[in-house]
C-alpha cells in the first residue's frame, strides 16, 4: 500500500466491501458499505463506513447513516479496516473565555 492511495480493481473492491473498520485504538467503528474511486486512475480516494448503532462513529455523526473516510485516515486493510483514531469535538457548547482578573481593577 505505497503512496496515497491503492489500487483497485473489481475483486479487492468485492472483498473490502462490509470489511469491518476499527480505529488505532481498537474501537469498533462500523462496515464498509461503498469507496470513493478516482476513474482516472483507478485508486481509491476515500472509504464509506457504515456506523452501525451503538458503534463508535455512530456516537460520532449521530443520526447519520455513513461517514467518508479519507484514504489518507486508513492505517491498514487486512481481515479488518484500521482507520486513525479522532476524538470527537463538541460542538454543543460554546468555549467562553475565561475571566480576566485585571479587567476589575
């Protein structure tokens, strides 16, 4: 797997498809359902995972069914899928800066 992106042809795309993905620190994140190819050269640019309920990336994009996954984020392809570890940001509540203790002097 040199470079930034593998070759692809129809048998390794039948057998990457519903491979199971898991990130660097072994957290369940869901199935491949589909890729992303460029036609061009025929490498794949980009992986779709299905977050299965309950997983970890599902916990991630909430109700949405899939996430793209750049192939950069691909660590290895083997019997399993290992995709860098991300943490996920909150989003919910604003960062408000912290007080200044010289502004009441």
């Amino acid at each position: 797997m040199g470079g930034n992106f593998v070759a692809i042809n129809v048998k390794s795309f039948s057998e990457l498809i519903e491979k199971d993905v898991f990130t660097t620190k072994g957290v369940y994140s869901g199935k491949i359902s589909d890729m992303v190819v460029d036609l061009d050269k025929f490498r794949v640019q980009s992986i779709v995972v299905d977050a299965i309920k309950g997983s970890f990336m599902a916990g991630i994009i909430g109700n949405k069914r899939g996430i793209t996954v750049p192939y950069q984020m691909i660590q290895s392809i083997g019997d399993v899928v290992i995709i860098k570890h991300v943490t996920p940001v909150s989003m919910d509540e604003p960062e408000t800066p912290a007080p200044d203790d010289d502004e009441e002097e």
